[in-house]
C-alpha cells in the first residue's frame, strides 16, 4: 500500500510539474507576442497621424458613392 501512494505522489509531482512548466511556457510566449504587437502599433500610429488629411478625403469619396448607390437603387 505504501508503494502505491509513493507511486501515486510521484506520478502527481511529475503531472503538476509538468503543468506548471506548460502554463510558465504559456505566459512566456503571450507576453513575447503582446510586446511584438505593441510594437507593431506604435509604429502604425505614427504613420496614421500623417495620413489624416487622407483619411477625410477618403470619408467625402465614399458618403458620395454610398448616395449614388442608393439613389440609383430605390
């Protein structure tokens, strides 16, 4: 019986373990990837700031397609 339990806290030992290391692993990678987007968005803000005047341009061009549209199918 007591060779049983051993094996048992043994094999519960080597499972948590396991798991730890897995979740360690886990937490490890998702803060690699949130820094790597951060980084990513930075970069993506600064070019967005230089093309608002664009992005006004672009909003008149398609509330005027979106008029035609529904003009020509009602």
């Amino acid at each position: 019986m007591n060779e049983l339990l051993a094996e048992g806290l043994q094999l519960m030992g080597v499972g948590m373990g396991v798991v730890f290391l897995f979740l360690g692993l886990l937490v490890a990678v998702i803060t690699l990837v949130s820094r790597i987007i951060q980084s990513f968005e930075t970069k993506a803000a600064g070019a967005a700031v230089t093309t608002t005047s664009n992005d006004e341009d672009l909003i008149e061009v398609v509330t005027e397609a979106i008029k035609r549209y529904r003009a020509d199918h009602n």
